[in-house]
C-alpha cells in the first residue's frame, strides 16, 4: 500500500480525493481521517455497513464509536488501534482479526487497511477502507468443523487400524467354542442368556481355558456386534503405561508422549472393552475405572476435558478376586461393579470329553496356518491326549497339536513321541470302576487340586460346574471329606 499524496487544496474538502464520486461508489467502506484521529470523510457504503451516519459521525472520534472493543467485547484502547498508530509512524497497515460495532450494539468480522494521507509530503491523515467479511467467516468457520470431523475420523480410523494391527499379530489362530459336555452347554447356555444385556460381566478361569474367546462370543451376540471390541491385557503394561493405555494421552503429557493418543476407553465408544486380567489393574487405575463405570466419563492424561463415552464393559481374571479383596489388592466397590453376571470357564480336564471335538476344529485351523494336510488323529494318538490332565488346558492342547503337526509327514498324527508327565501320577480309570467310583475319585481329585477349598472362583464347584451346596451334597453321598 502506498501513501496518497494530495497536491491541491488546504481545507478538510480539500482532504477528500477528486475521484469522490468513485469512493461514493464503492461496496467498500471508507472513512478518512485528520491528524487528531476525527472522522473527515464517509462514504455511503461505510453507513450501511455500520449504522452510523455521516452527520453522527464527521468531526468526531471514529474509534470511541465503533472500534472501541474486542470481538469479546473487552476494552480496545485507542492506543492500540493500527488507524491511530498509522496517523502517528505514517506506516500502513492490513488487519483482518477485528470486528467493527454497529450503532445497534452488534458486531461484524472486518478486513480494513490504513494508508497513510500526505500533502507536499506532509502526513495530514488517514484513509481506512474496510469490507465485511462475515460471510468469509462463517465459510472459515464450517470448513474448519469439517476439517475437525474428517480429521477426528482420520484419526479413529487409524488408531482403529493400529489396534487391529497389533490384535492380528498377537493371535495365532482363533477358535469358536467347541465342546459338547455338561459343563460347556452350561458355558454357552449362560453367554446366549447375557450376551444381548448391558450388563457387566466377569470371566473367571484358569490360563488356556479361552476366556477371551468367550468375551468375543459375548460381544458378537450383543446388539453391539457391529461396534468395536477392543481388548486390553492389564497384565500387559505397567501403572504408569496401562493408564495411557486405557484413558489415551495428549501430547507431551509426560515423556516420550510426542503426540495426541486416543485410548482403548474412547475406541470402543459405542462397542465392547474387554479389560484381561483386570486384577492386575494397580489400585489407582482401579479407581479411575470405578469412576467410568459409574460415569461413563474420563479425562485423557495430561487433560482437564472430560470425554463421555458408551461402552460395554467385560473383564477377566484367572485370580480369585475375592480373596485379593481379602488381602486389600482390590476394590471391594469395584468388585462388585465388576462381578454383576460372573461367568466361570471350566478348565479341560473337567471337560475331557470335548477333545476330539476341540482335535478336529484345531486341526483345521492349523492347517492353514501351517500349509499341511492334515485329516486326524489316530486312536492310540487320542488316547493319549484322552489321558493327560492338561494344566495348560486348550492353549496347550493347541501348542501340543501344532508342535506334533510341524514334525509330522503325514495326514495322520500319531503322537508316537509325546509324553506327559503327569501320565505317570495319574495313570487312566480301570474301566472295572464303577460311575460313582468314578465321580468320587475325580471330586477328589479336583478338591487336592484346589486344597480342598470348594466355593469361589477358583474353587473345586466352579471347577466342576456345580453350585457349592450341590457340591456338598454329593460330598456327604459319596463320603469324601477332607483329611485331617
């Protein structure tokens, strides 16, 4: 911008251009100003932009009029003003973050310049030419929303991939539910029965057993299916790292923290959060759980903002979470907030019977992973994994059944070289016991296991699938009791 140089006149008409009718003309407004900052000159679109008439307005202090705060209506010192600053250093300015006041008391955004006025290069004012921008604005202003929705978008959908990344890499061949027994029925009878609730439920079981499995049947049969279900292993990170985790991060929240993170919570935001060995949890985190379970709500780490969430919460433990209650290493409140529909995985050796069925679905399984042909176990093969008492229960069958895979050449596995060592210890039934000999020695062999403790998660009835007292009852029928 450069200055405007008059060469005629001396008096506030002399001020204005010889092209006054042009000015008059355009959409632009335009005030003129003397040295000491009073209006000399406006023109009719700077009037119907702003309310003001010229006769309001000619001889006085523009600034105090419509120019005298900020768009949130603080003090704009005249000081300040870049007009009255260009009458002071001759120096011209754009400016296009202010608003102008109408006479009304309403505001407008506004683009406007000031350019120094000289005479025989003498500076005798300023002209200030400004338009409204409000249309501008609100163009920035949806461009910017929507720019925000496709980038939060964006973003989910990758956090949601990297999730999903890291869930791919960690599995290593799911399987359904498999298994026919009187325990198993039960299982599946109680997942169909909750699954279609928004009730919280808790997994308990031994390592191997499949509990994550039953958490993804729980949620595929929920009205929530086409949602997320994301899964943490609390056992997985430590205090300070599961926090991050779950409630997310934001940038520079602590070290190494080098950009925004949204957590496992906001992922699953109208979905499923399956929180694994949830005791693990430190008593802290505990807390924080407690407080979305009951609020749905949580702050990032590193924020004050609160972000509402929808979930459906299911957790699981291989502890006995009771007793770590006991032993104040968890939350009673939070215990009982987890513990709404609890759910007990029986272990494999209670359910022997599956195994051919669980063999076969395995076994196909493998079989893509691996590249073989495999079609099935041979007798003498499936006696042996009939026999065993697998501590491991279906992880380790399915280790055991791809190691014998791996080394076999055919499509029949033999397990010529397996052996268990627990084979030894406890050698098969004698087909000459009778049933109830039979249910006796298992109950005692499943209460030695438990130390003779029968009710609670881990517990020789949950073992067994069986209530306590049902438990007792057979415990009196068949004379076991426990020695002294």
């Amino acid at each position: 911008m450069s200055a405007i140089n008059l060469e005629k006149k001396t008096s506030h008409d002399d001020f204005l251009p010889e092209n006054q009718l042009i000015l008059n003309a355009v959409s632009e407004g335009i005030y003129g100003f003397d040295l000491a900052g009073n209006a000399v000159f406006i023109n009719p679109a700077a009037e119907r932009m702003t309310g003001w008439q010229s006769h309001e307005l000619l001889g006085k202090n523009i600034h105090d009029c419509h120019h005298h705060s900020h768009s949130d209506g603080s003090h704009y010192h005249k000081d300040d003003c870049p007009i009255y600053n260009t009458l002071i250093d001759g120096t011209a300015r754009e400016i296009s973050h202010e608003v102008f006041w109408r006479k009304d008391g309403t505001s407008f955004p506004v683009h406007y310049t000031s350019t120094p006025v000289y005479k025989d290069g003498v500076l005798i004012g300023v002209v200030a030419i400004f338009r409204d921008i409000s249309i501008q604005k609100q163009t920035e202003h949806s461009l910017r929303q929507a720019l925000e929705q496709v980038q939060a978008l964006s973003e989910k959908l990758s956090f949601e991939n990297q999730y999903l990344q890291l869930e791919l890499a960690d599995r290593t061949g799911d399987v359904e539910i498999s298994g026919s027994s009187q325990p198993m029925n039960q299982l599946i009878q109680q997942i169909k029965l909750v699954s279609n609730t928004e009730s919280t439920v808790l997994i308990s079981g031994e390592n191997g057993t499949g509990k994550e499995l039953v958490a993804r049947n729980l949620h595929r049969l929920s009205n929530r299916a086409d949602k997320p279900l994301i899964s943490v292993n609390c056992a997985a990170f430590s205090s300070a790292l599961l926090e991050s985790e779950l409630f997310g991060h934001e940038k520079g929240a602590y070290t190494g923290a080098t950009s925004r993170r949204k957590g496992r919570f906001e992922l699953a935001h109208q979905g499923t959060l399956f929180l694994d060995e949830v005791a693990e949890l430190s008593l802290e985190a505990q807390s924080k759980l407690l407080r979305v379970i009951q609020e749905q709500e949580f702050e990032r780490v590193g924020s004050s903002q609160t972000i509402k969430v929808d979930i459906r919460l299911i957790t699981a433990t291989h502890h006995d979470l009771l007793k770590r209650v006991e032993q104040g290493l968890f939350r009673m409140d939070l215990y009982y907030r987890l513990n709404v529909f609890p759910i007990v995985v029986p272990p494999l050796r209670l359910r022997l019977s599956d195994i051919p069925e669980l063999v076969s679905h395995l076994i196909q399984d493998l079989n893509r992973k691996l590249g073989k042909k495999v079609t099935q176990v041979s007798h003498k093969g499936m006696t042996k994994l009939m026999q065993h008492s697998w501590p491991g229960n279906v992880r380790e069958l399915q280790n055991v059944l791809e190691r014998e895979m791996i080394l076999s050449q055919g499509p029949v596995l033999e397990f010529s070289q397996l052996q268990f060592a627990d084979q030894a210890e406890n050698p098969p039934l004698a087909t000459s016991q009778t049933l109830q000999e039979v249910e006796r020695q298992h109950i005692l062999h499943v209460l030695k296991q438990t130390q003779w403790r029968i009710s609670g998660a881990s517990g020789a009835a949950a073992l067994l699938g069986l209530p306590p007292s049902t438990l007792r009852s057979r415990m009196n029928k068949l004379a076991i009791s426990r020695p002294v």
